[in-house]
C-alpha cells in the first residue's frame, strides 16, 4: 500500500529511563485513515499517541502534520482532537459546555456544539451533567468534544475498554461510522486485536517500544514479519523441534501455525485428542503429540473425540528463525 | 525490562539526560523552596544559632523550673491523649453502633468544641466553671458558702479544657475510621465465633488503629503547643509554651531562645515516635464496605435513657457556648454577686458597632486572616501545581514520583504544623528584629506586617495539605484534555484546573482563615497596638473585669468561625 503521508511520524524516540524505551518509531498516515496502534500494555503504544498529541517531547525524531513540523509545539496548538480512556469530561460542565470547550473563538459555539451532538446522536442533551450519563453516552460526548474544533487529527486511546463488553461491538461499529462520516485522519491505541481489526484500516503493532509491522489486518494475520506479531495477532500454534520439522519445518526454525491451517489427515504427525471444545459451526481440539507438544486443531465437530489417535498434517506454515522474535 | 536494548540504547546520540528545556521547569521549582525555606525554616535556624549564643544553654540546664515545665508539657499532652481518647472513642463507637431518636443531629453536635477558637473556649470556660463562674456561683448559693467553692487552677484546669476542646478529634477520627470499616469484617469475626468485646479487641480496634494513631498524634501536638488553658488557667503551673513566653517579658530573649528549641526539640521527637505507630492504613486497602449495622435500641425504657443522656451530654458540651453569649449580654458592672445576671442587654454589641476604635480589633482580625489566608493559598498553589501532580498514566518520565524538589518542598510546607504556634512566633520576632538585608533579614518587630507574617506560615500546613491532596486527586487527563482543545497554560488553570480543586481550595481556605482569626499563641508574642487582633481585645477586656465585651468578641469570633468553616465545608 503507497502512503501519501498526512501525519508523518520519522524516527521518534522517547526514552523514561535506561531501561524503557519507546522508539525509534516510523509511520505514515494517510489523510482519512485509521490506523489502530495495537501491542500488550508496556509496549508504549500510549506514548506513541501521547507523542503525537503533544503531551510528551521526543528525544529524537520529528512529526509532522500536514507537512508542517509539530514536534516541538505544544498539545494546545497541535489540533489534535483526543479521546482519553477514561474520557476527562469535565465533571464541572455540563455536555453542552465540555463540547464548546474548544469553540473559544468560534463564532457560534452553540450551534456547532449542537451539530457535533447531532452527529453523535446526542441531540437534546447538552444541559446533562457528565455524571448523568451511560458509559457509551459518555464516550460519545468525548468524541463530539475532541471533533468540536475540527482538529486535522482524531487521537483515542483505548475508545472502548470502559464499556460493557456486550455495548463494545456496537459502539465500534458507530464509531467508525462517525470517523468516516467526518472523514477524518485517526490513531487509536488499543490491546485488543479484534477492535485493532474492526476499525483500523491498518494496524501497527507494537513490542518493547518498537513498530514491528504496520499492514492492513490481513497482511498481519497471514504475513506476519515476525514472530511476536505472528504469536500477538490471532490464534498460533508455536512449534520447535522434531514437532516443527514433522510438519515441514527445518532445523533452527520456530514454525507458526494457525490452527485453522492444521488437518486430521490419514497419514502425518501422530498425536492424542486431549480436549474437545465444541463452538458450534466448529471444534477446537488439543492434539498431543508424542514428543509431549500440544497442537490446537479446528475442524469438524465431528472430525474426532476425545482420547481418539489421530494424525495431524498442515497446510500453511509461517516460518522464523530461532532465536528472533 | 528489555536488557537486549540496553547498550545500544545507551550510545544513542538523541538521548540527553537532562534537555535543556527542564531548565525552564527545575527554576520555578528551586525559586519556591528557597521562598519556603525562608519563611519557614529560616526563622528555625536563626532561633538555633541564637540559642546556641552565650550561656543561655547553661542557665536552661541549671534552672529546675525549666525542666519543670519541659516536663509539665510532655505529661500535660500524654494525659491529654488519654483524656481525650477516652472521652472520644468510646462515643464514637456509641454513635456509631446504636441507633436512638436524635442521633443524627447529637452527632454532629458532638463536633461543637470545634468550633470554638481555643482562647474564646478557654474563657468560655473561665466564666462557666471558673472561681466566679455560673457553676461555683451556683453551687456557693444552693450551700450558702461564703466564698467560692473551687479555683479553676493548675494542670487540672488545663486538662478538662483540653479534654474538651480536643476529644473531637478522637471522635471524628474514629467515626471515619468506622465508616470505612466492611461489615463483612465483623460478621466474619462473629462467624468465626467471637463476642461483642472479642469482635470490639480483636478485629474493631486493631483495624482503627491507624485513626487512633493520627488522633492521637494531633491532641499530642495540639496540646504541647497549647498556649490559651496554660495561659489563664495555668497560675504558677507553667508548661513550656507559657514559660517561653514569661521569659522573652522578663527580658531574658537568649533564654527563651533555648526554650523555644528545646520545645521545638519534644515535638519533633514526638511527631517522629506516633508517625511511627500510625502504620500503613489497611482499610484503604479494602475499598468500600457496606457500612456495619447499627442496633436500634428496642425497649423503650432503656431507649428513652439514652436519648436522655444523649441531650444531656449535648447540653453539657454546648454550656460554654451559650455562657459566651449569656455573658456578652451582661452589662458593664452590673452583675456582682449574683447567681445569674440581673440584667440583660445588647449594649455590648452596641458599643462595638458604634465606636470605630472598639470595633478594630475585628478588622485588624479580618484582614490579616484574609490577607494571611490568601497568600497561603497562593503558595499552596504553587507548590501543588509544580510538584503535586500525578504523572499521567502512572508513566515515569521524571526520576522519582514527583520531580525534583518535590520532597523539600512538601516538607516545607508541612514543618510549620509539626512545630508549636509559639515556636514560630519567637523564631520570627528573632529573625526580624535586626536589620541585614544581606541575610535576608529585616526589622519586622513592632510592624504591623509581622503578626500576618506568622498567620501565613501558620497556615502553610493548612492550605498545603488541602490543595496537595486535592492535585494529587487530580487526573491528569483533564488537563491534557483541555490543552489537546486549544487551552492554553492560563487558560487551563482558570477554566478547568481552578474549578475542579475548588472544593480542596474552599476547605483549606476556610479551617485556614478560622485559625488566624482566633489565634492567640502567635498573636501575643507579636502583635502591635495598631494590628491587635480580637483576641488580644479579648484579653484586655478581661484585665480591666470588662467580661461583657470580651464574649461579646467571643462570640463574634465564634459565629464568623462557624459561618466560615460551614462555607467551606459545601460542596
């Protein structure tokens, strides 16, 4: 995929100590896009997006966007709209008031509060107090508040982990709805793949401070540049060894194999049905294999039962160097 | 966390240590503490090297009656502790445990004493159990004794004040400490087979000692700073702070320098040995419980008793209240020998409000509370603003939680708590006494600048912890949130940081400006004819036997205390 980049991040690095870096990172974002920064806690996925705000200077590297050079304006003059986790509303304002917030300026604060809630379906609640709403309401608030100012920018960090699991999937589908209504460039920083997945255009994946692959979900899932992203994104069956070279593996290799890319087969790698758990259009089952590795299998809810001997063959491997990750 | 980056990491040529634009943030930092510093260690040391001058250290160790009243001061504010516990705790677990008609506003009731600034409390106390006070007088009438029939004098005296005025804090203290206790704590204990008493040893109690630690550690300071019961009810029992202040009139300023640091020396040790006892508080680590169950008291009879008592006691605590007011109706010369005042008139008030001079003392009071509490709370500001944020997200960035200079500044602006009023009065009156601009020193004595000076520092602690606690509660994203709008720096403090701290602002505040306003340790170390406060007033008055007026000031000072700490208590 060619990026024309709208928000340039070059090199930036951002050191908290000897021992934790994040950096050196480099992304390009194209205007209207949506890439999700996805990676287990630690891996400093908030301070790329708190770079990018403005809230932390980097050591090293440069952002730009819309090619002028931001890195050392400060947060207020950034235009960067941002959605905190845990959505800072103003508990002293009302709805109304913390989406006119960054209206200052504007020449009727009212109305365009107005029409930012409309977009967001809250018509009718700007003399609320924060404390009076739902956690998606209140998540919506947020959203129309960091748009308010039409900022060149829509940061959001973790949108969704304060709501209900069963509100999330839907919130996640509005809010890309509103995202790509207004058009505008976003990053949001998450730890879970499937909404990296569901909303991201692309999605870079963080480890230990570093990008280790930005690509589009499927680029991840099925060519993964690294072991981290390939065992950090879906479902992986890790393998070394003699399991490894029994399933078309080398020596010095670490295969990865999904385990939809693994078949009961008549003839192959041998190993005992330990578990069965059934899922209904499926059935993931725990293969041991002689060597004492377990091998999580999907297939056919009939395919086997418990205590069955079964042989195992794959059809896709992901193949790494030992020793890499 | 990653040690396979390390090295490279460390030759990486964008690291700096130190950039240069935390010039810009360490600057503002060093400049408050050396202005803390200045106003508040400063006058320490200055007392130090004074008293470390000539023979005065000699004359200390020679003269028994310095050891007397070092000594009068440490045991007066140990049985304070008990005194007070054993009034406070036990109440507070009655409150707290059975339920009877009024208990609600008894509760709240019980928190009086509070109210009352302790110099207005201890002449309160004066006019209603001293030698010609309402209750020897009446006792003299009801026996037709020819004189009266006890002195309110000596230690005694002076711990049935304390034991007043400071069994609140046991109170409060443990009814929070209760409220914050899981029910499911006791009915695990009761589960587990233990009584009343073996649930109260073993589970309750042990569980609060963390806010009986805290109580008890503020009546031990409170009470060896105590200057107002010592001071009228004290008579030739002297406690340091008293014995202090004698020596500086006596001229023997050297003297009362060593004094003042030997009584500085005791609160420090003592705040040292009951931080050590307060421990780690396990109830914040339980989060919230369900309040325990309270027993309502069924049969009637026994419930009609302790509503009675309950009154009862409510009345016994507001009886110096009300002597105030009663007195401050009586006019100049006409109660004698009587029981109870024959007249009754406003005449008092009405003097104070028609004569400009009476009226001063009020105003001078006003202003130097206001002016005092102000800049206080500016400092308080400062100091929560550069160091009292949490980092956002809880990540690191500076060395350490807070920054540079955020433990000497926090300490600083705690120290003026951890040392008694008299302490910093006589530490100021030294340090500003000799004119040397070059040492930061200044001639202050006998300016009217000074008294407000010792109110500001007094008040440090007050404010400081307020606003400290009230930025740490703070988050940080809504800060950032309003910078990533557009707001700028100014901006942000005024449209959200201000207002979000206003109910920490308003608390720190209002107990700030009720300290300066009744204060009389400091005040009569340093005040000036022209910036007398009430108190002081107050004390004339009682001199010239003119006992109408000073309760009329009294009260005032008790009303204006109580409207302002009720202010500062909304939300």
């Amino acid at each position: 995929m060619t990026v024309t980049g709208f928000v340039t991040i070059d090199g930036v690095r951002k050191r908290w100590s000897p021992a934790v870096t994040v950096g050196p990172v480099s992304l390009e974002i194209a205007r209207g896009e949506i890439v999700a920064l996805l990676g287990p806690s630690g891996s400093g996925k908030t301070t790329v997006l708190r770079l990018l705000a403005g809230f932390e200077t980097p050591d090293a590297g440069r952002i730009a966007i819309a090619d002028e050079d931001v890195t050392a304006l400060p947060p207020a003059r950034r235009r960067c709209g941002m959605v905190f986790q845990h959505y800072a509303l103003f508990p002293h304002l009302d709805v109304g008031e913390n989406v006119a917030f960054g209206l200052r300026g504007h020449a009727d604060p009212g109305r365009k509060a107005g029409e930012v809630l409309k977009l967001v379906d809250l018509t009718g609640f700007e003399r609320r107090k924060p404390h009076e709403l739902s956690g998606g309401q209140q998540q919506r608030v947020a959203l129309a508040r960091a748009l308010a100012p039409e900022p060149r920018v829509l940061l959001l960090d973790e949108p969704l982990s304060n709501l209900d699991p069963s509100l999330r999937e839907r919130t996640r589908r509005e809010l890309r709805a509103v995202i790509k209504r207004v058009g505008i460039t976003t990053v949001f920083v998450t730890h879970e793949q499937e909404e990296a997945f569901d909303l991201g255009d692309r999605v870079g994946v963080l480890n230990r401070g570093r990008l280790e692959q930005v690509g589009t979900p499927d680029d991840l899932y099925e060519r993964p540049a690294s072991l981290f992203v390939a065992t950090f994104v879906g479902r992986a069956n890790v393998l070394q060894g003699a399991t490894a070279r029994a399933l078309g593996g080398s020596d010095g290799q670490v295969l990865v194999i999904r385990p939809e890319q693994l078949r009961f087969t008549d003839g192959g790698l041998p190993g005992l049905v330990r578990e069965r758990r059934y899922t209904g259009a499926a059935a993931y089952y725990q293969v041991e294999t002689e060597g004492g590795d377990r091998l999580e299998v999907v297939a056919d809810p009939g395919a086997a039962r418990v205590g069955d001997r079964v042989y195992v063959a794959a059809l896709r491997v992901l193949a790494f160097r030992e020793g890499r990750e | 966390m990653n040690s396979r980056l390390r090295p490279a990491d460390r030759a990486a040529p964008g690291y700096r240590p130190m950039p240069s634009r935390d010039v810009s943030r360490i600057l503002p930092r060093l400049g408050l503490t050396l202005l803390l510093a200045w106003l508040v260690l400063y006058p320490i040391l200055v007392a130090v090297a004074d008293a470390a001058r000539g023979d005065a250290l000699g004359t200390f160790v020679s003269r028994t009656g310095e050891w007397a009243a070092l000594w009068a001061s440490i045991w007066v504010s140990l049985a304070s502790v008990v005194l007070a516990a054993a009034i406070g705790v036990p109440l507070a677990l009655l409150f707290d445990w059975l339920d009877f008609p009024g208990r609600k506003t008894l509760g709240s009731l019980v928190a009086l004493p509070a109210v009352l600034p302790p110099f207005v409390g201890v002449i309160a106390f004066l006019f209603l159990y001293g030698e010609s006070g309402f209750v020897a007088r009446a006792v003299q009438a009801v026996f037709g004794l020819n004189q009266a029939p006890w002195r309110l004098q000596g230690a005694g005296a002076i711990l049935l004040v304390h034991a007043y005025s400071m069994y609140v804090y046991f109170y409060l203290f443990t009814r929070a400490g209760l409220a914050k206790l899981d029910a499911s704590l006791i009915e695990a204990a009761q589960a587990l087979g233990a009584g009343r008493w073996q649930v109260l040893f073993r589970v309750t109690l042990p569980l609060l000692r963390p806010a009986l630690a805290g109580a008890a550690l503020l009546v031990f300071m409170t009470a060896l700073g105590s200057f107002s019961a010592p001071y009228v009810f004290g008579g030739g029992f002297r406690v340091m702070t008293t014995q202090i202040v004698a020596t500086k009139l006596n001229g023997e300023l050297p003297l009362a320098m060593v004094e003042t640091v030997a009584l500085a020396l005791v609160a420090v040790v003592g705040l040292a040995v009951l931080r050590r006892t307060e421990g780690d508080d396990p109830l914040t680590a339980l989060g919230k419980g369900t309040a325990p169950r309270r027993r309502a008291i069924r049969r009637p009879g026994v419930r009609g008793l302790a509503t009675a008592a309950g009154w009862l006691l409510a009345a016994l605590l507001l009886l110096p209240h009300l002597t105030l007011a009663l007195v401050s109706l009586v006019p100049y010369g006409s109660w004698t020998t009587e029981a109870v005042p024959p007249v009754l008139s406003l005449v008092n008030y009405e003097r104070l409000f028609d004569e400009p001079e009476r009226l001063r003392p009020l105003v001078n009071s006003l202003w130097m509370a206001a002016v005092s509490t102000l800049a206080a709370l500016v400092l308080a500001l400062a100091a929560g603003a550069l160091v009292g944020r949490r980092r956002p997200g809880g990540r690191g960035g500076w060395p350490g939680r807070g920054g540079p200079f955020r433990g000497p500044i926090e300490a600083l602006v705690a120290l003026p708590w951890a040392l008694p009023g008299t302490v910093f009065a006589i530490a100021l009156a030294a340090t500003f006494s000799v004119s040397s601009p070059l040492t930061l020193r200044w001639i202050l004595v006998g300016t009217v600048i000074l008294l407000p000076l010792a109110y500001l520092v007094r008040n440090l602690p007050i404010t400081g912890r307020a606003v400290l606690a009230g930025y740490r509660q703070l988050d940080p994203a809504f800060e950032e949130a309003a910078a990533s709008l557009g707001a700028g720096r100014w901006a942000t403090f005024r449209r959200v940081t201000l207002p979000l701290l206003r109910p920490a602002l308003a608390a720190g505040a209002s107990l700030a400006f009720v300290t300066a306003l009744g204060d009389f340790v400091t005040s009569i170390v340093l005040y000036t004819y022209d910036n007398r406060p009430i108190s002081i007033e107050i004390m004339s008055s009682l001199r010239v036997s003119e006992l109408g007026v000073a309760a009329a000031f009294g009260v005032i000072l008790m009303v204006v205390s109580a409207v302002v700490l009720g202010l500062g208590a909304r939300r």
